[in-house]
C-alpha cells in the first residue's frame, strides 16, 4: 500500500505547496520501503531514508512507517518514540496519541515530561473519540456492537494513563476517579482494579476502606482476558488476606468477598464490609439483648470466658473463689438454674449451667439426696465457688441441701400390713 502511494505520488506532478520529493533516489527509496517485507529490513531503509533526507517533505510518513513497523516487531520503547515523532509533525494523528497513552504507563517513565505528554495524549483522544469512531469509519467486517466496543476500550485506555499519571503525581482523588472510569468502560483490566484499590486505600480514610478492599479483591479474584498473572495475583492475595483482617478483625466474609469482586467490576451501591469497631458494638448490642432474655446464660458466657482466658486464675482468686454465684433472687441471695448430667452419688451433682447437656459444674452437698433424678431434671442452687479446671473445664460449688431445689421428692416407704386377728379368741375378763 505504502508503495502504491509513493507511485501515485511521484506519478502525479505535485502541486505548488504540496510536499515533494527531493529527486528520483528519494522516491525509489521510498518505493523500496514500501516493497519490503521483512521488517527488520524495512527499519534499516528507513534509517537510509532519514539519513539521506533528514529534511524530506515526507516526514509524517516516514515517522508513520516507522511507527507501524515498530508495531510489527513488538519494540515497546521504539514505537512510544517513533510515536512522539508523528506527533511532532501531527500533534492530533489518533494512532500516534493512542500509542503515547497506551505506552505511558507501560514504559513507567516517571519523568515530568514523559508525564506531560502522556496526559496529553490521552486527552487528545478522549477529544477525538467520536471522530476516531465514526459510523462511516467501521470496517466492513466489524458489527456494530464491535465497533462500539472498540471505542469503549479506547476510551478506558484513555482514563486508565490518567489515572496512572494521577497515581504518581500523588493526586489520589484524580487517580480514583480515572480509575473508576477506565473499569466503567472495560471491566477486563486487573491491573487497575489493583492499582484503583491500592489507591483507595493510600487515602487513610476509614469509610473509603472497603472500597479498597474491593478493588484488590477484585485484582486477586478475577482470572478472565486481561487479568494479572497468577503469580501477580498470589503476591496479592496475601496483602488481602492481611488487610481484610486488619479492617474486619478476621477473615470470616473474605471468600463472598472474593466471589462478588469476580463477578463485576465496581461494587453495588450499598455495598459494606463490617469494621472491628462495627463487629464489637453488634456483638454487644447482641450481648445486651441476650442478658435481657436469659441474664443468667449472658452471665454465665462471659464468666467462662474469663476462667477459660489467658488470666482465668486471676480472675477467680479476684472475684469468684469462696464467693456465692449466680442471679440475685428476690432474698438478694445469688441462684442459679441448672440441668442435671449425672448422679455420681447421693451427694455429687454433675449439672449443665448453659445448656441441657454439657458438664460444666459439680454441685457437693454437705448432706445426702433421697432417690434419684433423671438427667435433664432442672434444679435451682445457691452455692459457694470452691474450685475449677481449665481443661477439661469445670466449676466445683459446694452447696447446702437445703438450697438445692427441684430435687424429686424419695416415694415414701410401703407400709406394713396389720396382723389378722385369730378367729375365736374371746377377750379375757
């Protein structure tokens, strides 16, 4: 094609003002770039090209050729300059502008200036984009909806260079919102989700968190076109794992997590991970509720949990050995409701305190029982605290027999039947 033009150009008498060739040499040069195949060949007659005529008319089309055979080798560095050299014949050309934005960020040059022109190319084509993509520039082969998808993903390109030249610059606000965008209009983007989470977290403002948290669960979960490599991914996943529990106090709803971000690529409107304070006060409000139905259980729970703590031996020489225990009955003398386990004798009591089964207790009488009673009998005790283990864990409380009640009452003995009298005996007189 680049032959043909150069034949058409050079058969036809350039007009007064219009570009010309130097001589014949610059044309046949020309042609034979155009001819070539190989592209490495290619970059070597255009090198001859640019040498023989550095001040050829023909400067955009010789930095085009550049660019597209650059294109063809894969050379990352050398199509971001042959780029910058069309734009400095053309600063609107859409391929040159496309190329800037999409090397910015590959090529992490830092520099001011680099910066410079990456944001300006990618503006450049936001501008155009509707020029660029016009109906009547559809390839015949494209539908329409793939030609619209085609402008989408040159448009996320676009706000995905902002947002990486916000991100270095240190704008978080521009960045998030660059970011946001870009995901918007190409959901198949891992490294922005990571990028965009990363940022959102740099912010250090706590109701912004989940937010972050989102968007690199979504870097770490999501496996389709565009996503980060799995070794990427893994390197992530353990900065998740160690923010999640970080914010959440555990990593109890990181899974769901993982599968919403995988998903879609922006949260839902009332999206919400719970913080520790968040989890702490449902989990008191929970507490409160529950000693207002069964006082007792809420008691008990919190006790064991101490005994069965790091400090369970100071708590119960602090505060339970040799003391009374339970809920202050209508005398002020603390009672406790208890189910029977076992019978280990007429005065050892094996007793559940917060459910119907599990030993937790040893009631020790001062006096015997009468009969027995069948497991799950519900007794009342007032009791003095006397000693416990850890492990297996156990309370002993030692308790009158009179402040044991419930205890079923023994059946009483049969009595004997009179002795018959003889048939006959007469009273004496």
């Amino acid at each position: 094609m680049t032959a043909m033009l150069c034949a058409t150009m050079w058969a036809q008498a350039p007009a007064q003002g219009q570009p010309q060739w130097k001589d014949r040499a610059e044309y046949d040069l020309v042609e034979s770039v155009g001819k070539e195949a190989d592209a490495t060949k290619k970059i070597a007659l255009l090198n001859q090209w640019k040498e023989k005529y550095p001040g050829s008319d023909f400067k955009k089309l010789r930095a085009a050729m550049y660019l597209q055979t650059y294109q063809a080798l894969g050379q990352s560095a050398n199509i971001y300059t042959a780029a910058k050299d069309v734009l400095a014949v053309d600063p609107a050309d859409a391929l040159a502008l496309s190329m800037i934005s999409y090397f910015t960020p590959v090529l992490a040059n830092t520099s001011p200036e680099a910066l410079d022109m990456g944001e300006k190319a990618a503006n450049g084509i936001l501008s155009q984009l509707g020029t660029i993509f016009e109906a009547s520039k559809k390839p015949a082969q494209m539908t329409d909806q793939q030609w619209a998808q085609q402008k989408d993903i040159a448009e996320a390109q676009s706000y995905k260079t902002l947002g990486w030249i916000a991100m270095v610059r240190k704008d978080a606000p521009g960045a998030q919102t660059n970011f946001t965008k870009s995901l918007g209009k190409n959901a198949a983007q891992g490294d922005v989700s990571y990028w965009l989470g990363q940022t959102v977290m740099g912010m250090k403002k706590v109701e912004l968190y989940p937010l972050g948290l989102f968007h690199v669960a979504r870097a770490v979960a999501y496996d389709g076109p565009g996503a980060m490599g799995a070794q990427g991914r893994t390197q992530v996943d353990s900065y998740l794992k160690k923010a999640y529990a970080g914010y959440h106090g555990d990593d109890s709803g990181l899974e769901d997590l993982k599968k919403l971000a995988k998903a879609q690529p922006l949260p839902p409107a009332d999206f919400k991970i719970k913080s520790v304070t968040d989890v702490q006060t449902e989990k008191i409000a929970q507490e409160q509720d529950a000693a207002k139905a069964n006082p007792q259980l809420a008691l008990w729970k919190r006790v064991k949990e101490e005994l069965q703590g790091a400090n369970g031996a100071q708590y119960w020489e602090a505060g339970m050995k040799d003391a009374g225990f339970g809920i202050p009955g209508a005398d002020g003398t603390p009672k406790l409701t208890v189910s029977l386990v076992e019978q280990k004798s007429n005065k050892e009591l094996i007793v559940a305190v917060a459910d119907k089964t599990t030993p937790e207790m040893t009631l020790q009488l001062d006096a015997p029982l009468a009969g027995k009673a069948e497991p799950g009998t519900e007794l009342t005790i007032s009791g003095v605290a006397k000693s416990y283990t850890k492990e297996p864990f156990m309370v002993v409380m030692e308790v009158e027999k009179k402040d044991l009640k419930g205890w079923p009452a023994a059946a009483a003995p049969a009595k004997r039947p009179a002795a018959a009298r003889k048939p006959g005996a007469a009273k004496r007189k």
